[in-house]
C-alpha cells in the first residue's frame, strides 16, 4: 500500500525571498497554508546560518514548524564545484563538504537530503558510511537533461546494488519526463520577438533528436534571432524533451527513490502542468507502491505561491485524494 506525501521545496519561494517579498517564515507558513504535510528548505539559499545549523536557528525551525502544523523532510545541499579560485573542487573535496551537509540535515532533523549530480557514483559510496551514523538518507537528484535510463544514472544504481545500503539513492526530478517545450521560456521568446514558425522549427528539432550543432545550424540558417537561439539554448539542456517520457527507467529505478522533485513551470486554472505529464508519471508512481515524499518544486517566479496551490491541488486530484480548492 502506497503511502505518498505531498511536500513543498522552498525553493519554488525563493524569487521573493531574494527580493525581500517573503521572510523564512511566510515560506514555511505558506506552504502548510496551501496543503503541503512536509518541506525541502535548499540550504545556500534560505538557512540563516549556513552552512552550519546552529541551536538559535534550530530552535527556530521547530517553533515554526510547530506552530504551522508542517514537517521538516529534507534538506537541499548544494555541491558548489567552483568555490576555489582557478579550479573545481575534486572528489574527495566534495565529499569532505557533503559530510558537512549531512551533519546540518541531522542537527536540523530532517531524515533526508538531496544531493547534487556533481558528486559522482564514488563520492556517493565514501558518503554511505556518514548517512548511515547520522541516520539521514542520501538521494542524489536525476535532473533534465539526464533520465533515469541514462548510463549516469545506470552507473549510480550498478553503485547502489554493490554498496547495499539503505542510506543511498535517487531524487528523480519529473523535470526529466516532459513532453513539451516549456511554456514559460516559449512564451518569453515569443515576447522578446522570436517568430513561431522558429521557434516551432526549434522544437520539431529537439523532438527528431537532430544534433544539438546541426540544428543550431539549420536555425540560424532560416534566421533564427537571439530569442529563438535561447529558447533552443534550453530545448538541448535543462528543459529538453521528448515525445515518450522515460516511464520505464522509471519503473526500473523505483526502488531506489528517496522522494521526488515534483518539478513544474506553469500551471493551468484547469490544473493541468503545461509540459509534464503528471497523470502518468503518478500512475506508475502509485504502481510501485511507493512509500515517501514529491516535494513540490516550481522553476519560475510569477505567482509562487498560487502556483504551487495549483500544483498540489492537482497532484492530490490525480492521486484519488480529497482536497480543498
């Protein structure tokens, strides 16, 4: 029997926490406002003493999260490769301040932390040790453009099936699974004075799986200007897409799920994701019976909290579940 959670990252808040529009505390108080049973707080971003937690500021957490009836899940750790000027941190660095990370995820109470794809299959393992004494479990984040029957992937599990522990494993982003352009940036690029039929030439592109050079070629061959070369800048990177979503390497890495990110970028008022196909990704979600969190996880900045009212509105209407409007 399936047990799925619905949470909020944070970060889906984090334009107006930047400017100054929302505190700490009206983001967690939003997200149990608007349905969320548990958060994601993206450390670098939003922990005031980071990278450490300290008793001030985990006093904080828990009066907070007492008073807004909401659960502290899991913490987003960064891997920051370029911190050391003239190099990128090497593995062992990596893992050195990975370690850090779990010990804050630990002193902050939180049982998971979602670690970033700069930390390869062997910085991982040397961390499998470390998440078990702190009893925090390590999932690393399969995000866009890479899928779940990626050979990056693959190495992770073949990893995983060796290492045997329950600490390690996967945050599949639902960012990997979508079938469309993104509409935000599409509509952005038709502002800036990209002409559709480019910008659909662009996608035709991306969907016939034509070489990232060759179709930059082509485009700029039918006059593609700055607006459409950006828009096609993402169809080949972080919100690429394809017209059958990876469904089976998602059924294939299930067991290895820690929780999810439930990526999304625009909702409809007919609660709808513009460009994932939520129905059928929660399907084979409820199939595996799986047990955990889909943290909630918005990647624009107009009308985040709405958004993100939406998005779990929708997520709790597919799952069969009762929810308020």
């Amino acid at each position: 029997m399936n047990q799925i959670k619905l949470g909020v990252s944070l970060f889906s808040f984090s334009t107006d926490f930047v400017k100054g529009k929302l505190s700490l505390e009206d983001c967690i108080s939003s997200a149990g406002e608007i349905g969320a049973e548990g958060f994601e707080l993206v450390g670098a971003t939003m922990l005031p003493s980071y990278p450490y937690a300290t008793d001030k500021v985990i006093n904080e957490f828990k009066a907070m999260t007492d008073h807004y009836g909401i659960d502290f899940v899991s913490y987003g750790a960064s891997a920051d490769r370029g911190v050391m000027t003239g190099r990128d941190l090497t593995d062992d660095e990596l893992v050195q301040s990975a370690i850090l990370d779990i010990k804050t995820a630990n002193k902050l109470g939180c049982k998971m932390m979602r670690a970033q794809p700069h930390l390869s299959p062997a910085a991982i393992e040397k961390l499998a040790p470390y998440a078990e004494n702190y009893g925090v479990k390590v999932g690393v984040e399969i995000h866009n453009p890479e899928i779940p029957s990626s050979q990056k992937t693959k190495a992770y599990v073949e990893m995983f099936d060796r290492v045997g522990s329950e600490y390690i494993g996967l945050v599949p982003d639902f960012g990997c699974f979508a079938t469309k352009p993104n509409k935000v940036y599409w509509d952005e690029a038709l502002e800036k004075g990209a002409p559709l039929k480019l910008l659909e030439l662009a996608a035709s592109l991306r969907y016939d799986g034509v070489p990232k050079d060759q179709a930059m070629k082509r485009l700029i061959e039918a006059g593609a200007n700055n607006a459409v070369m950006g828009a096609f800048q993402g169809m080949y990177g972080f919100v690429t897409f394809s017209r059958k979503p990876d469904l089976e390497g998602l059924k294939n890495i299930m067991p290895y799920v820690t929780y999810f990110h439930g990526k999304f970028h625009y909702m409809f008022d007919h609660l709808e994701e513009a460009s994932i196909p939520y129905e059928d990704i929660l399907k084979v979600i409820q199939d595996a019976n799986f047990n955990g969190y889909i943290m909630s996880e918005y990647e624009a900045s107009d009308q985040a909290v709405e958004m993100t009212r939406k998005h779990l509105q929708m997520e709790k209407m597919l799952l069969g579940r009762q929810y308020q409007v």
